[in-house]
C-alpha cells in the first residue's frame, strides 16, 4: 500500500461540494473529493488535487461578461451577442455556426488551461429550440473529444442526457426542479441511463442531523451523490458528512482573562478538545448570544457575570433552552441580584436555600468532599469565602459542601455538584489559589456522554512529549561576573548554546542592541550587535524579535508598526545569516496585548507567541494552562512554562515536569533569558536543567514551529463519516491525534494517511503522515500485522508505507531514536541507513528500536522466513 493513498469506496462514499463564492474555504474542500467551484474563484488547485480531490469548473457556455475575452472573441467571429438575465453578461447565440468552437476553444479552454479536472455546463436549462438543442450536443462531443481526461457534467438540460450519456460523467440538479416527486423521477432516469446523478438540495442553518441523514439516505437509495447547503451556494455545509464542533460558551463581565473560567477551567476544556468562546455581557446584547449558540455544547455563566438590567429575562430563557435541547449549563458565580431573581432561577434548576451571600462567624466545616477528585492529595480545608446559602437539586451528584452550625440552626452550601441540567461550582478563591477539586474530571462528568471524538495533541508527537526550548531578550546586554567580564549574550552563546544541539528560539530587542533603552550607551552597540550575530550564526538557533522597546501595554504602544515589523526587519538585515529569517514574534514577558498587535504579526507572515510563567499557588499543583488564546487573526499561541518568575530553580521545574509526565498536558517549555547567564549560579541551574531535558525521551521543536502546531489543531476540522471512522482536515502542521484508549484500534489497512499509533496509560496517540486531510478508522481489533511507528525524536517524513515495509526520512539535530510496532514478535528485520544493512530481532512486543543518524533515509523491511534464513 503506497502511502496508504487507495481509497475503498465501501468505506468512503464519494463526497460532494458545491461552493461558488469568490474565495471557498480551502480547509473545507480538502474535506471532499469532488468539488464544484465557480471557473474564476481563487482556489489552489494543486493544493487540492494532491489529496486526489477532484475540482469541477462550472462554467455558463450561453452567458458571458461583455468584458470578458469570450465576449471579445465572439465579435470577432461574428456570434451574436443577445440580452442576458443578468446585467453585466451577454448572452451567445447558440444557434451561429462558431459557437461550438468559441465554447470549446475559448470558454471552456481558459478553466481547462487553469488546470480543473473537468467543467459543469450550466446555463442548459434556457435551451428553448432545436437549433440550440442541436449546438448543445455538438459542443458536448467536441469537448468529450478535446478534453478526453476532463470529467463533464451538465446542470439542467436534462433532455440531452439520452443522447450525450456516453460523453458524461454526470449530471448535476440544483435545489427543487418543479416538486422533488420530479426531481426523483428525473433523478432515476439519468441512473437508469448511466450517468451518475449529483444532487445540491437546499435546507435550513439549523436543519437537525437526523432530518440530513434520512434526506441523504432517500438521494442515496436512488443511486445519487448528495450535498446539502444554502439557496447562497456560498460553501455553507449541512451534510451528510457530518462536521463535529465542540464549542463552550462562557458570559461572563470584564475582562475575559480574569475570568473563573479562563483562570481555573479554560486549560482542561483546550485539552479536552473544546473551543471556548467569551462574550461579555457588558458590551453584548442578546442577539450575540444568539448567534454564538450555533452548535455550542455547553454554556458557562461565570463568576464574573454581572447582569445588566433587562438581562435576567435573557438569561433565564437561554437557560430554559438549554435544558430543552439537553445542553449543559455550568454556573461559577450567582446570576441572581435579588430575592426575585433568585426564586425563577430556583424554580427552574431545581436549587434549595435562599442564594444569599451569608457571612460565617462560627466554624464550618466540610460536609462532604468527593475525594477521588482532589487537586492535591491529604487534608482539605474548608473555604468559606462568598459563603451562601445554597443546596443541590434532587438527584444532583454532590462533590463538594460545606456545614456551617450557629445556635440551633445549620446552615448547608453545596459548593460544587452535578446536576441533570449541568452543574455548578462555586469556589472564588480557586482563581488565585487554585481549585481544590480537577478541573478535568468535572468537565468531563459535566459535559456528559458525548460521541468519542479526536483531539489534536499539542503536547507531543511521533510518540513523545514535546520539548520547545526558547531564550527571551530580557538581560542580553548584562555585565556578568565571569572572567573578563564579558555581557550575559556572550556567556549564553559559549555555554549553553555551543554546548546543547537543541532548537533554541532566541529573542532580541533592537532598542538593546542599538543601545537606544535606558541605561544602555548606543556608543557599545557595535558589542552588542556583533554578540547577535555570532549567537545567530549557530545553526540550531531561531530568531525572535521582541521589539524596539519591549512595551507591557501594547494598547498604549503608539508605533506598533514599527514595534513589530521594524525590529524584525532589522534583525533581518543587520544580524541574521544568509538564507535566515525571523520566525517568530516573541512578545516581552509580562506584556498585555491587544488582538491588533496580534493579528499584526500574523499579517507580517510569522507566528507569535506569548511566554506565562507558572503562578506561584502556595505549593498547590498548578491547573492545565491555555495554550492558545483568541481566534482567526487575533490567535495567539501561549507557552506556559513550569518555571516561577524569578531566578532559575532547576530543582522545583525537574519535580514539576517529572510529575506530569504521568499525563502529557504540556509541552516541556523550557523558557530562559539572558539573566540565567549573568553569573555562575545561573549556568549551573540552566545547565541541570538542560542537561535534564536531553537524557529525557523528548521530541525537541522550535517555538515557531510549535506555535504553528498550536495555531493548526485550533483550526483542525473534524468530520464524521461513519462510526468509528473521521476525516481530520488542518493545514498538517498539528499531527497528533488524541483518544481515549477504549475507543478502539486504527485500522491501518483502511485509514488515510496515520503513520502509527501509541497507547500511554488512558490515552492513545496517533501520528499522522501531517498531510491536509487524514482519515481514520477505528475497530476494536485494528490491524495487528501492519508495520507501523510507535515512537520517534524527530521529524519523521514517510516516502512510502505497507505491511511489512518503510521508506521514511528523518531530521533533527541529534541522532533519532526511532520504534517500530506491528512485527510478529522475533521477526528478523533488515534496516538499511547506508550501503550496509543491519539486522535486528523484534522483541517480545513485536517492536524494534533503531537510532539513526541526525539526517538520513532509512529503510526498514521485515523478513520472512526464508529471507531470514538465506541471511
């Protein structure tokens, strides 16, 4: 099986599209395999027909632009120019002796030179006499004879199909003919002919799943291709492949990174798979609420959540649709202001007690605590800050609740439960001192029995947890206390980045390296740029910018331009390599950005990336942080690091990766700065800690590259086509894909593009080849006889893939280990990296492990048994 490119049609029914805008989503196409486009949209063809897509020009072969060269053509051979419908067109006459030629050779010949796969005749459906009938099937010959690889397709004109079926590939009905009892008939006439129906037919945005699927499966039962979309034909896709959204509403006031949600529960939602979307009340009226519902999967209303006046209605019917449509609800915070709200709030979710905040003056204590769910292992006191009055609905799943005993009566606040509506979780001090309870078990209780759908993994890939390596500009021009007292630049290029063959992305300032920052003297700014230059000119060494003056408030910031794309410029000429570019906007620690500095850096072409140190909770165990932030151009990607501000602890970052390396949540982010350089104790930290990272089974990665895999799997589109069975579809920098090992095997003799798989304790990760479109499928069995990766630490680029063979080619800047699964244990495996083959016995587990040079092709081949015995 080469490449795993043959596709089963058993399995993977062809799947249409229809989209005529200007500009179609070319994630979206790369979904399909078979796309109509207007002739003139700005579509990559290539980039779609090397999934083996094929693309479908429609082209109108009667009406023109009276600009267009056609039109032009046309007066020059003398073919009449008729009133078109539209204004702007002109219409051909079909009936003159030249019209045949000028469709062919003028029409049709600028979508074929394009390079379409083939053209859908449209504008059919105005043939009103027989001449024009007569030119129709004419020019249908004509261009089955000139375009003899080219699919053709007519839409409408239904009455040439009798006579031009053997030139046809298909024939294309849009919408409702007269009544669909027609468009049925019709449909099976063509069937019956040999001419493969394809059917567009209109619904509803909010058109249910069941209604697409028994539509499809009627269109289906009569042998037609069906797509169902908008009256707009503008790519609006409603089935019957299926697009899976996993999206969270949160309401909440102020500012969206203070929030309960995006401090203690944001992290554990990204890595569950869930995109969260915030719409503040303050600035929102209903209708954004509205149209943020579209296919969300859970609504948050949080503790920040102050309702304005008039908005409790609102809020009170968003909860009553919730619970009609089984969505769950979640409150972090009371969004009652008095006794009367709380009363319909109440009555609606089934809540007991008044909703009062009440001061504790005697001492509480918990009542219950679900203890398998602890954030940290032992004795758990009891928070009683914003204390109320509150108990759990009938039948809710307490998890948290405190007493509190005063005279003769007991008071009961149920902090945290579960409920048939959702849950809720009050716990104000968790934003600043942690949640007591995880986060990611809760979610998963609250989100309820959803279908196991992927994730893209950010954490790992090929098998191991990411490392990305990045050194901030903060103290590059320091004095250090070395000998000769050279600056912290210099220290770091001799000591750590000569020694270390990891990708450090390194970040400069240019206000620092023109000496143009307080307390620096532009007189040494030819020691600093020339400490740059040779820092950058070590080939495992990616440039950063962090701009002119490294700014805190970017909304203050009034030259951002030149902040951003001055600076790297800058670096471009002044300091990088030949054939080296700037890969990356590093932005100053600490800084507040603004989703127009964001999007800048995306306009200018390169990734960016926020450094967040871990939050020092007391010795609590930190939450699963964001890795990203934001959406579409103002998209930034976050590098949470397990290191504390202030001076490098290699000690407390080891035992905190160490600890988390039972559950890959995170990369290893080890972020630096030219300050861990400015004496002796600070290369001997960064010198542990590095040396730490390279005895580890790590898979190193740039900054810029990673961020590039955060920004993709937050774009990744997932469909289902069966069960079991999903289309991914990203850009192909996001390659890991995530499940929970009950969910079944790959089957890789049927899946498109997965080079291998890894279960790790509940988890099961599977790499794919990084193409655009994967297609996977799970049985419980998988296919167990099929060669495959299980691990690598580096870069791994498949050339060809079977059974019992791999061509593969590897890249990093240190040898790569590689492991190979699938063998029948004790099989004699021939791996050539050179002239010279080595031979290796598979294990027990039926794998081998390989380490290879940094930069090779290796072929791997299992032998039979005779092979074997002939060695």
């Amino acid at each position: 099986m080469l490449l795993q490119t043959g596709v089963l049609s058993a399995v993977n029914p062809i799947r249409l599209m229809m989209d005529l805008s200007p500009q179609p989503d070319a994630v979206m196409l790369s979904a399909f395999d078979l796309c109509i486009v207007d002739a003139q949209a700005k579509v990559n063809l290539e980039d779609q027909q090397t999934l083996g897509n094929k693309m479908l020009a429609r082209v109108n072969i009667f009406e023109v632009a009276a600009d267009s060269s056609a039109a032009k053509a046309a007066r020059s051979v003398g073919v009449p120019l008729l009133e078109a419908t539209e204004k702007g067109r002109v219409r051909l006459d079909a009936t003159h002796p030249h019209w045949v030629a000028l469709v062919v050779h003028e029409i049709v010949q600028s979508a074929a030179e394009r390079g379409f796969d083939g053209f859908v005749l449209t504008g059919l459906e105005t043939i009103s006499q027989d001449a024009e009938r007569a030119g129709c099937l004419a020019a249908i010959a004509s261009l089955d004879q000139a375009y003899p690889d080219k699919q053709l397709v007519i839409e409408g004109g239904l009455d040439l199909v009798p006579e031009a079926r053997r030139a046809l590939e298909g024939v294309l009905f849009v919408g409702d003919l007269e009544s669909a009892g027609y468009r049925d008939q019709r449909i099976r006439e063509v069937k019956r002919l040999g001419v493969r129906p394809l059917v567009v037919d209109y619904a509803d945005v909010g058109v249910s799943k069941a209604d697409i699927a028994e539509r499809a499966q009627h269109f289906r039962g009569m042998g037609a291709v069906p797509f169902f979309t908008t009256p707009a034909l503008d790519g609006t896709h409603l089935g019957p492949l299926q697009e899976i959204t996993r999206r969270i509403l949160v309401i909440h006031s102020g500012a969206a990174g203070e929030t309960f949600t995006a401090r203690v529960l944001h992290g554990s939602l990204e890595w569950l798979g869930y995109q969260v979307r915030y719409v503040d009340a303050g600035i929102a009226a209903q209708p954004v609420w509205e149209k943020e519902m579209a296919q969300v999967h859970g609504v948050i209303l949080d503790a920040t959540l102050a309702p304005q006046p008039g908005q409790q209605a609102a809020l009170l019917g968003l909860a009553d649709g919730l619970i009609s449509q089984q969505v769950p609800l979640l409150l972090t915070g009371a969004p009652w202001g008095n006794d009367e709200e709380f009363q319909a709030w109440a009555q609606k979710l089934g809540l007991g007690g008044s909703g009062k905040s009440l001061a504790v003056g005697e001492a509480a204590r918990l009542r219950l605590i679900e203890h398998a769910w602890l954030q940290e292992a032992g004795a758990v006191r009891p928070r009683t800050q914003d204390f109320r009055d509150l108990q759990a609905p009938a039948g809710a799943r307490v998890l948290s609740s405190l007493q509190a005993n005063g005279g003769k009566t007991s008071r009961v606040f149920d902090q945290v439960f579960l409920a048939p509506w959702g849950g809720l979780w009050m716990d104000t001090l968790a934003r600043v001192a942690g949640p007591q309870l995880q986060p990611l078990p809760f979610l998963n209780h609250w989100l309820g029995n959803r279908p196991v759908t992927p994730v893209m993994d950010v954490a790992s890939q090929n098998g191991r947890r990411l490392l990305v390596p990045q050194i901030s500009s903060e103290g590059f021009t320091q004095t250090t206390s070395m000998k000769g007292l050279p600056i912290a630049a210099e220290v770091m290029t001799e000591r750590i980045l000569s020694r270390y063959s990891l990708p450090f992305t390194v970040a400069v300032c240019e206000g620092d390296l023109r000496g143009l920052n307080p307390g620096l003297d532009p007189r040494d700014a030819l020691r600093y740029e020339t400490a740059a230059r040779s820092l950058f000119a070590l080939p495992q060494v990616h440039a950063a910018s962090a701009s002119l003056t490294r700014p805190k408030d970017w909304a203050a910031s009034p030259k951002m331009e030149r902040e951003v794309a001055g600076t790297m410029a800058y670096i471009h000429r002044q300091l990088l390599p030949a054939g080296r570019h700037v890969e990356l906007m590093l932005w100053p620690e600490g800084s507040v950005l603004t989703p127009a500095a964001v999007a800048f850096s995306h306009r200018m072409g390169v990734e960016n990336v926020l450094p967040v140190w871990q939050r020092d909770l007391l010795g609590r165990t930190p939450v699963p942080i964001a890795m990203s932030w934001g959406r579409a151009e103002s998209h930034q990607s976050l590098a949470p690091s397990l290191r504390r501000p202030g001076a490098l602890d290699a000690t407390a970052f080891i035992a905190q990766a160490e600890a988390q390396d039972s559950r890959w949540m995170a990369p290893v982010h080890v972020a630096l700065n030219f300050h861990d350089a400015s004496s002796e104790a600070g290369l001997w930290e960064m010198e542990r800690l590095l040396d730490w990272c390279a005895a580890q089974p790590l898979h190193a990665m740039s900054s810029a590259d990673h961020a590039k895999l955060v920004r993709d799997a937050s774009r990744t589109r997932f469909f289902i086509q069966g069960e079991g069975h999903w289309i991914i579809v990203n850009a192909g920098h996001a390659r890991t894909l995530r499940l929970p090992a009950s969910a079944g095997i790959p089957d890789l003799d049927r899946s498109i593009g997965i080079a291998g798989y890894t279960r790790r304790g509940e988890d099961l990760y599977i790499h794919t080849l990084g193409r655009r479109r994967t297609e996977l499928l799970l049985t419980p069995e998988g296919s167990p006889a099929h060669l495959r990766l299980a691990g690598s630490s580096g870069h791994v680029r498949y050339l060809e893939a079977g059974h019992h063979r791999a061509l593969l080619q590897v890249a990093d800047l240190r040898p790569v280990e590689l492991a190979f699964a699938g063998i029948q244990p004790g099989a004699m495996c021939q791996i050539f990296t050179s002239d010279q083959p080595q031979y290796i016995l598979a294990d027990a587990q039926g794998q081998v492990e390989v380490t290879v040079p940094a930069q090779t092709t290796i072929r791997l081949e299992v032998l039979n048994s005779q092979q074997a015995a002939m060695r």
